[in-house]
C-alpha cells in the first residue's frame, strides 16, 4: 500500500486496499499461466515494475506479544523461515485471520516498510524471505526482495 493511502486510511477509512504491487503481482501470474514460462521475455516489463513498486509501498504483517513477526519454518526442523506480509488491509484482514488460528499467541498487525525487513534480514540469518498475500497470491521474495 502506498504510505499515503495508509494515512489517508488511518483518517478517513478510505483507499484501504490500494496496492500497485498487488496489481503488478496479478499481472504477472495472469501472464505466468498463458505463457506457462516464468523466465519469458514477455515477462521482464512485470518483473521490473515488482521491483521497481517493491520498495515504494509498506506492509503489514502479525507480530507477538514482544513484537516479533510470525515466522512460517520452512520445514519442520529447519530454523529457516519466511514471515507472511500482506499488501493492504483487505489482504491483511483474510490472511491473518487463517495464520491466528496456526498460533496460540496473541496476534497484532504492524506496519512494516521495505526498510524493516532488509534490517530484519541483516540481523538474522535465519530470515529467507516473505510471502505476499499468502492466502491469495502467495507471491515469494527472498530477504533482498528478489524472486
């Protein structure tokens, strides 16, 4: 979501699910599935523009009690994981929703910018990346923003 529409949102509950990486995001799986080639040329003007919106917009993620984000393991014995984050308050309102119900912890929203998550991944090794609107899109960065 673009930092104004947030502001706006928190005033006047408007503009709530603005996302230009949202929209990018669509575009890319719509074209992925005609093309069934995720390395096609057609591909690249979508690609640059998730790039180039990434960094734009903030997020919204699900932190504890002591303001650590959910950490999805990617598997069971690994210490390896990725945190959900969500493009607007309608993504956030379906993905947590689902995610509370994996998590006896007591769960709370948080703002989060691009910059959040790059010292999220300098402080922690074990941090590979985040899922975008994982209960619709499910689109996966690694920890440098890059797919």
């Amino acid at each position: 979501m673009n930092p104004k529409d947030y502001e706006d949102y928190q005033k006047n509950n408007v503009k709530a699910s603005k996302s230009a990486l949202k929209d990018y995001i669509q575009i890319y799986a719509d074209m992925v599935k005609k093309l069934k080639n995720e390395d096609a040329p057609e591909l690249e003007a979508v690609k640059n523009n998730i790039n180039e919106t990434y960094p734009t917009e903030i997020y919204f993620t699900l932190v504890d009690e002591i303001e650590r984000p959910v950490k999805l393991t990617l598997t069971e014995s690994s210490k390896e994981y990725i945190i959900p984050i969500f493009t607007d308050i309608r993504e956030y309102a379906l993905g947590s929703a689902k995610i509370s119900k994996l998590f006896l912890d007591k769960l709370e929203m948080k703002v989060l910018t691009p910059e959040d998550i790059s010292k999220i991944a300098e402080e922690d090794e074990h941090f590979q990346g985040f899922v975008i609107n994982p209960h619709s899109q499910n689109f996966n960065m690694d920890r440098n923003g890059s797919f």
